[in-house]
C-alpha cells in the first residue's frame, strides 16, 4: 500500500476548503430541518434530516479525503458541484438571482480547483505523470 501523499497543492486545498463548507452547511441545514419538525410531517422531516445529515458528512469526509490524496473521493465532489450547478440554474431570475450566482461560481471554482493539473498530478497513482 502506497503511503499518504498530505502536501495537497493550492487549487486541491480551495476546493475540499469549498467542499468541506458545504458539506458543514448541510449538517446546519439538518438542525435547521430537525428543529421545524411538525406532527403533520414526522416521516419527511426525519428523512430530510438524515439525508442531510448523510450527504454533508460524506463531502466533510471528501473534502478531508481528497487533500490526503484520496482520488476515489474526486468523484462525488465533482457530482455535487454538476447537481449545485442544476440547482442555480433552477435559482436563476428574479430576487434569487444572486444565490444562483454564488451557487454557480463555488460549484465552477471546486471543479476548476479539482480538475487543475496539480490536482490531478497529486491525486493520480503516479504524481509525476510518468508512465511506465
């Protein structure tokens, strides 16, 4: 087994920070979700609770993976920002314009961030881009 690469370059360590941001903004949304429970929707707001719960937990542990040189965890942190993208999309126009562009922008920044040579160079099998 190879040993842990930690020295994440710049772009890597923007992204899981954006990342790990919003991992931590979904778990204040399950609070947020827990705490306007009512009788009338126990089953949704329990369920709505633990996906949020879920889903921010597993980018907050993506976000962490990735800057130890992690590559299998590139794959749902660049899912989330192609769903963020989605989302803004849906928030264009009208008083929710500007989310839609905060949105857009951390989603294009994480990918950009991700996808950045010296990302890719430190979370490849080979860092050097030697093939052998």
């Amino acid at each position: 087994m190879s040993s842990l690469r930690t020295d994440a370059p710049a772009p890597l360590v923007v992204a899981a920070s954006l990342v790990a941001v919003e991992g931590g903004l979904l778990l204040l949304l399950s609070v947020l979700e827990l705490g306007s429970l009512s009788s009338g929707r126990v089953l949704m707001g329990v369920t709505t609770t633990a996906f949020f719960v879920v889903y921010g937990a597993a980018l907050v542990f993506c976000a962490w993976a990735v800057t130890r040189g992690r590559s299998w965890a590139r794959s749902p942190i660049v899912l989330t920002q192609l769903i963020q993208l989605g989302v803004a999309w849906s928030f264009r126009g009208g008083s929710t314009t500007v989310v839609a562009i905060v949105l857009a922008v951390v989603a294009l920044v994480v990918v950009a961030g991700v996808l950045h040579p010296a990302s890719i160079d430190a979370l490849s099998d080979d860092p050097q881009g030697h093939l052998d």
